[in-house]
C-alpha cells in the first residue's frame, strides 16, 4: 500500500509539472502571437503612410529595418520587395490576403513551413492607387516553441520528480501509519481514521465469524484424525496430480512407509505396478480393486475416484490388510489338494481289492489278506475323515462343549491307561508322573491332544524305548504337559513343518503306521483354542520332547 501511495504521488506531481509547463508554454505562445500581430498591424499603418507619400523610394529606405515589405500592383505584379527581386518573383493575385486586402481593404495570412518548425503571418493593406502593401514576419509554430523549452521542463520535470519523491514518502508514511498500528486482535480499538470505521466494525465481525469457522473446522479435523488414526484400514487422500493430501498411520503401518513430506506424490509411498495401476485407474475415472502383495503381508487395495461438478476432484483409496484370507486361501486349496490326495490312497487300495473280489481273481486262501486290506484301508479312511472332521470344527471355534476347569492330570491318566497296553505289545515303557493341575479347557479336546502326542510318540519310538507323560505345576501359576520319547527324532529342516497339515517326516513309515498327518495339527489347534503355548525339542535318533504350557485356573 505504502509503495502505491509513493507511485500515485510522485506520478500525479510529474505529470501536473508536464501539463502545468505545457499550459503555460501554450498561453505565452498564444499572448506572444497576438502582440507580434498589433506590432504588425501598427508598422504596416507606419508604413503604408511613409509610400503613400514616398512611393517605392519610401520603401527602398526602410529596407533592412524591419521585416519583408512587398508592393504588389492591383493585377498581382510584384513592384517591390525588400528581400527579393521583384523581376524573379511571380505574380501574387493569388495569395489570399492579397486578394482580401483588394475587396476589403486589409487582409491577413498565415503559413507554415513544410518541415512545421517555422511560419510567417501575412498583414496586407490597399493603398490609395489600387496597390497593395503587404508587411510579413517569421515566428516559430508552437512546436518548434515546445522543442525549445525542452531542457528547462526536463529540469522542472526532474526537480519535481524528486520533491513529488521525498514529500510522497513523508505522506505516505504519515498516511500508512495508522494502517500499521492497528491491532488485528482487537481492530475496534485501534486509533485510525473515522473514515476507517465501518471497515473496522466489519473486520470485527468477520473476524469473529472466522474465529467460529476455525474452531468447527478444527473440531472437525480432530474428529476425522480421530476416526481415521483409529481405522484399522488404511486411508490415503490424493488430489488429481497423485500428491498425499491425507493419510493415516494404518496407511503407512501397511505398507511399511515413512510419512510422505509435504507435496509429494503417493508413489512415495509404494511404487509397485499394481498400486500405480490402481491409482491410474481412479485417475482415469474407474473404480479399482486389486490384490498387493508386499514382502510380509498382502493388501487388497480399493482406488476410488472422486468427483465435483462433473471434474475429478481427487481420489482415495483404502487399503485392506488381508494376509490371513490369503493365508486362508492357499492353506483352503492345499488342504483340498491333500485331502483329495490322501482319500485318493485309500479308495483306491480299497476299489483294486474290492474289483479282484468281484471279477472271482484271487484265491480262496488269499480271500481273508484282501479282506484285510479293505478293512484297514477303510478304517483308515474313517480315521481320516474323522480327523478332518475334527480340524474343520476347530478351526470354525466349534467346541464339543463350553471351556470349563479341568484337571489335566486326570486326563492325562485316562489316555495313559488307555495307551499304556499297545506300548508295552511294542516292548516300550510308558510312564506317568505329576500331580492334579487345573486349567480352563474342554476334557474332549485335551483327551484328544494328549492322545494324539503319545500316538505320535509310539508309533515313531524305537524297540525297547520309553515315553514319558508328565503333568506339573509351575511356580509362576501355570501348568506343563511334557510328552517326551526316545525314538527316531525329528530333523532340524522339519521342526517347524510338523505341525502343519498332512506333513510327515518319514511319509513311508507313516503310512505303514496308518498315519494321517494330521495328529499334530490338531495338538496345535487345541492348544491355540484352549490358550496354550507349544515348544518342540528333538534330536535326531535320541527322541523328541513336546511341552505345552497354560495357565492354571483360578
């Protein structure tokens, strides 16, 4: 504001200087000219007496002494001219003031030079005998005037300039002063100019309606911060050139960034092709939904566009942490496929004997071995589908029935009796130690855990080995459950498959031992279910010991 005020003044006072010189350069032109016309006027009367009485001799004397004098006969033939031989000159019945001097009686003229720097004013009068005389002089136009006062309005303009100069910033600061002293906080109790009133009342008030407009927004952006912060889903807010206008901290949790600095783009934060592809779509209009795969986890990205009035606006896009149902997924169809494989082993053995049977191809005396094999491989098949079974329950959360106290020493007993006799046909020592725990679960499923480890444990046991099943408190108020053998051991490369599905470590011997490959994953199920934490030692031909430790109940 100040440098506009300093530019106005100094602008109005240089231009005033110009036009006030051009003004008085005009009426001095204008007084002059009419002065040098009564001083024409006054000598051509002087004159004309001096050849009404002298004739041309008159005039002869005169010459030199004052400006051009012509005598020009009633016809237009030049009798006499003080600068010029009349013989060489032409005839002037032509020039006007030569004609209005013969029909009034005086006449005048004026005419410009070819390059308008010069002109000459023409007073002619009629003498008694018909002749004119006609007086001329040479002046500047006004123009040639103007380029003569050039230098002094330069000067004029340049002192102006620099008074207008300094006096406009003394002004200008007087006049800003006011201006700057006013406190924005408190407008109303500034000391300006009353003319600045009606602004001040009206800053005021829109101050005041600001101040509630920040407040709301701020509100607002505490609660979007809040919701959004809180999401479990990711939230980034793009604009039209792809920069970051908003994220939240699941956004950069899920794919493991930084915060972006102000204006830079989402691609910042991921620059895989099937995120871009995504956020290109949006772009383009469509709604996009694709599956990223990062290094520990998969996202399924949803890329929106937004638009306002028919022009895209912005574009979000919500990330999804699904890398449990893609676990799920590929867990879902291996199991399928090794389901479908494990029940293909059995029916088939079944369908072959059941076919030679049938078609009368075996012998009478082998007739009992096939029957045999049907029913171990059917049995088989039952013992499968029943594991099946039980893994999809537990992994649905069905229970037989509710988690309640449980003396997990009483179970272990139950399966050691039940247990202990198929141990000793195999020439192996089964022992049982502990005393009463108590933990929060369901008998059915723990049974069925401590049955399946003590399976595994003499089925992959050696000749004249041990199994040893044990039970305990512990001083920090939780209970273990060790099941601990002598036999083949486990690999290092294998420890943490066993428990998967269908996993075996020696896939021959497990079948020869009627094996699903699913006793260990469901040891592991119902230990997540029932809120116990499974360790796996072993040793390749020294044996293997299973801990699983939970929570005594209270």
């Amino acid at each position: 504001m100040r440098q506009k005020i300093l530019r106005s003044l100094a602008l109005t006072a240089l231009v005033s200087v110009v036009l006030a010189t051009l003004l008085i350069a005009f009426v001095y032109y204008e007084d002059y000219d009419r002065r040098m016309e009564n001083d024409l006027a006054q000598s051509l009367h002087f004159l004309a007496a001096g050849a009404e009485a002298g004739g041309v001799d008159f005039l002869a004397s005169v010459k030199g002494q004052t400006d051009r004098i012509t005598l020009i006969s009633s016809d237009g033939a030049v009798l006499f001219d003080s600068r010029a031989d009349p013989g060489t000159m032409g005839n002037h019945g032509d020039r006007p003031e030569f004609i209005a001097a013969l029909s009034l009686g005086q006449g005048e003229a004026t005419r410009v030079s070819g390059t308008l720097l010069q002109k000459t004013y023409y007073q002619a009068l009629r003498l008694g005998d018909g002749s004119v005389l006609r007086l001329g002089t040479e002046t500047d136009t006004v123009i040639n005037a103007l380029i003569g006062l050039l230098p002094t309005m330069a000067v004029a303009g340049a002192l102006a300039f620099f008074l207008a100069a300094w006096l406009s910033r003394y002004l200008a600061r007087r006049i800003v002063a006011p201006f700057n002293r006013i406190d924005l906080d408190h407008p109303e109790d500034s000391p300006v100019y009353d003319e600045l009133s009606p602004l001040l009342t009206r800053i005021v008030e829109q101050k005041k309606t600001i101040d509630l407009q920040m407040e709301d927004l701020e509100r607002r952006k505490r609660e979007f911060a809040a919701l959004t912060d809180n999401m479990s889903e990711g939230l980034l807010i793009l604009d039209p050139a792809t920069r970051v206008l908003s994220f939240n901290r699941a956004a950069l949790s899920l794919l493991s960034a930084d915060p972006p600095p102000e204006g830079a783009t989402v691609f910042s934060l991921n620059r895989s092709e099937v995120f871009r592809a995504a956020v290109e779509d949006a772009l383009s209009g469509r709604h996009s939904q694709r599956v990223l795969a990062l290094p520990r986890r998969s996202c399924q990205v949803f890329a929106s566009p937004v638009f306002e009035r028919g022009a895209l606006f912005g574009v979000t896009v919500l990330l999804l942490d699904v890398t449990e149902r893609e676990e799920r997924e590929a867990l879902r169809r291996e199991f399928t496929a090794n389901v479908s494989h494990e029940l293909k082993t059995p029916l088939t053995s079944i369908s072959g004997a059941a076919e030679l049977l049938k078609n009368n191809m075996v012998a009478e005396q082998d007739i009992p071995h096939f029957a045999e094999t049907i029913y171990n491989e059917a049995a088989r098949l039952i013992s499968l589908i029943t594991d099946i079974i039980d893994l999809s329950r537990l992994d649905e959360g069905k229970t037989p029935e509710e988690m309640a106290p449980t003396d997990l020493y009483q179970v272990a007993e139950g399966v050691y009796r039940r247990l202990k006799p198929i141990a000793e046909e195999r020439g192996l020592a089964f022992s049982l130690a502990g005393s009463s725990a108590v933990i929060l679960g369901s008998p059915v499923l723990l049974e069925e855990l401590v049955a399946n480890l003590c399976d595994n444990a003499i089925k992959y046991n050696r000749p004249g080995g041990s199994i040893r099943l044990s039970v305990e408190g512990m001083p920090d108020h939780r209970v273990c459950l060790t099941v601990a053998d002598t036999g083949i051991g486990i690999p290092p490369e294998a420890r943490d498959r066993v428990f998967e599905r269908f996993y075996r470590v020696d896939k021959s011997r497990s079948k020869d031992e009627g094996g699903t490959g699913l006793g260990l994953s469901i040891v592991k199920h119902v230990a997540e279910r029932t809120g116990g934490a499974i360790t796996l030692t072993s040793a390749l031909g020294e044996g293997t010991a299973v801990r699983i430790l939970w929570d005594a109940a209270r």
